[in-house]
C-alpha cells in the first residue's frame, strides 16, 4: 500500500511533493529514517574533521580523510540543493535558521580550496544535529524553557548592574596589585594587572602572574575570597527571578494571543480569551 501524503504537500507536483514529505516530513518513517541518516552523517563528517586536526593521524591518512571531506560535502550540497527544490517556499526556507545553518555547512570546503585551514569551520555542521529535537518530537516541550528565558529578561538590569560594578572592582584591584608588585615582579603594566585581577576574581588562577610580596598575597587571599561570593550573585538574581515567575504562573502554557500564563497541560482553550490553545499531544 502506498503511502499517504499529508494535504499539506499537495499541492507540490510529482516527485517534489514526495521529497518534500521525506524532508521536511519528521512525522513519517521515512522522513524519521531520512532525519537519523541525516544526523549520524553530520557526526561522521564532524568527527573526520577533528581527526584531520591531529597530526600523527592526518600524517598517516590524509588522502582517506580529504576523500571522506568532499563525500560528506557533496552529500549535504546536495541534500541542501533538494530542500531548496522540494520546499513550499524556497527563499524563506534559505532564510531560516536552519537554512543558513545548512548553507555554512556546505561552504567551508569549497571556501578551503583558496583558503587553507578554512575546512575546520565545518564543526558548524553539529548545530544541525539540533533536528533531533524534530525527530525526537522534543520541540512541544520547548517552551517549558519560557520560564528560565523570562528570568533572564527580567534580570538583565540587575545583572548589568553587577558586571558592571566588577569590573569597576577589578581595574581597581589591578591598579592597587601594579603600584604594590611593581614591573619586576612580572606586574608590567596596569592591563596585565587587571587581567591577573580578573584571573584570580573568578578563580581561574592560571598562576602565568602572581604576586610575590607579603602585600600583594595578602591582596590577593582578600580577591580569592570576594571571588567565591562574586561568583554566587548572577546565580541567586537569576534563580529568585525563576521562583517569581513561577509563582505568576510561568511554568504553565500560555495562550499564544493573550499571552497569558498558567494553564494546564490538557487546557483546550485559553480561560481568559477563549482562543484555541495549541496541541501537546501529536
């Protein structure tokens, strides 16, 4: 028995209304089976290029990985040059944000032909793997993300606010550590002072600079310590912004016309202006 076309690529004549069913069609097993195909190639090509990037394996196999590059890019220029052809709308899908994505990640090997080292920019190709979403029928649960969004936008002013004040606090920790260690103990100017400043505030501590005199370690023990609880403020605005969201109802649907939040999972319609809400189940 043949396989049912969805009314949506109907009007697509002959065999474009069949790629186009395969491609961009998740919810049928062979656009699944096309998806997952997809996804393992991009990991293949991915992994080829960062075996490339290591010596003793690009020494010893280099003709077999430069094959194996220009096979994955045909295939994807040709699986672009298909979703170009088969899709209801060929220049909105071109510029989507999977359509770009498709496009950098055919170009990168073309590009190295006249620019060596260029073909490394195609570990670009693993943002296509978020089409696993799609496959997986992951995208409904998206928006339960909403809420940590929401949070981030409410709390942008205050964590302005923060970055701003350390980074007052590290020019002047830097200026206070240059006047104290001086150039000889490696302290060569007031840049290079912020940059152990910032180093040491956010306890990274790559120890290329360190200070040397009692004062200066005693100025540097006082940084260590402010860097801990520096470190827990961006975490505590954004967290109390979530718990506030929550309990406005930002962890339930919100009607795609009112915008308003806290309906249930199964709601139907939206209980204060009556619009069809979107279904969760398919």
């Amino acid at each position: 028995m043949s396989e049912r076309i969805d009314p949506q690529y109907a009007d697509l004549p002959g065999w474009r209304g069949r790629a186009n069913l395969i491609i961009f069609g998740a919810d049928t097993p062979l656009g699944k089976a096309f998806d997952v195909a997809l996804i393992i190639v991009i990991l293949l090509s991915v992994v080829t290029v960062m075996m490339e990037s290591v010596v003793a394996i690009r020494t010893q196999f280099s003709g077999t990985l430069w094959t194996l590059e220009w096979v994955f890019t045909l295939l994807f220029s040709i699986e672009y040059i298909l979703r170009l052809t088969s899709a209801n709308r060929p220049l909105k899908y071109a510029r989507s944000f999977f359509g770009v994505i498709d496009l950098l990640a055919t170009i990168p090997t073309y590009v190295s032909l006249f620019v060596p080292g260029a073909q490394f920019f195609i570990v670009i190709r693993l943002l296509r793997i978020l089409r696993v979403f799609r496959v997986l029928k992951l995208a409904r649960f998206l928006s339960e993300a909403d809420i940590l969004v929401r949070a981030l936008r409410q709390s942008r002013h205050k964590i302005t606010l923060f970055l701003f004040t350390v980074l007052t606090l590290v020019v002047i920790l830097g200026s206070l550590m240059y006047l104290i260690e001086t150039p000889e103990n490696g302290f060569t100017s007031i840049p290079k002072s912020i940059y152990w400043a910032i180093v040491t505030l956010t306890t990274v501590g790559y120890g290329d600079i360190y200070p040397q005199t009692d004062i200066g370690q005693m100025l540097a023990s006082v940084v260590m310590i402010m860097g801990y609880g520096i470190i827990a403020v961006p975490t505590g605005i954004v967290t109390a912004e979530m718990v506030a969201t929550g309990r406005q109802g930002g962890t339930g649907r919100h009607c795609p016309e009112c915008d308003t939040r806290g309906h249930a999972r199964d709601a139907l319609f939206c209980k204060y202006c009556g619009v069809s809400m979107p279904d969760l189940t398919v």
